[in-house]
C-alpha cells in the first residue's frame, strides 16, 4: 500500500507540474523587465482549454494533498 501511495504521489505531482506550467499568464515574463502595464495584462475570463487546465489543477492540487494525507496515516 505504501508503495502505490508514492507512485500516484509522483504521478499526481508530475501531472501538477505539467498543467501549471502550460497555463498562460497574462503579464508573463515581460514585466521583469519593463513590459506589461497597459490593457492587454488586464483580467480576462478563461475559456476553452484553459479553463480545462484551470480545473484540472486544482483537482490534482486536492488529490496531492489527499494521497499526501494518507501517506502520513499510513
């Protein structure tokens, strides 16, 4: 049991990793130096794919937190 508790923990922050990294910002990187600023960094309402991977992460956010839990008790 403890051994299928650290394989879904890897897959579950692996699967994290990868769903907040393709998520688009609307600053980005160009605020460190300068850019950004205007109307095109103002909030927008998420839709399509993004609003998928807005939810998924949120829902391996909780199953991470879930099995990590669990790999304490047990």
């Amino acid at each position: 049991m403890q051994q299928v508790l650290t394989i879904s923990q890897i897959v579950i922050s692996l699967s994290l990793i990868i769903t907040v990294l393709l998520q688009q910002r609307g600053a980005g990187g160009g605020s460190l130096f300068g850019g950004g600023g205007g109307s095109d960094t103002s909030y927008y309402t998420k839709r399509g794919f993004e609003k998928i991977l807005f939810t998924v992460s949120i829902i391996l956010a909780a199953l991470f937190l879930i099995s990590s839990f669990l790999n304490l008790l047990i």
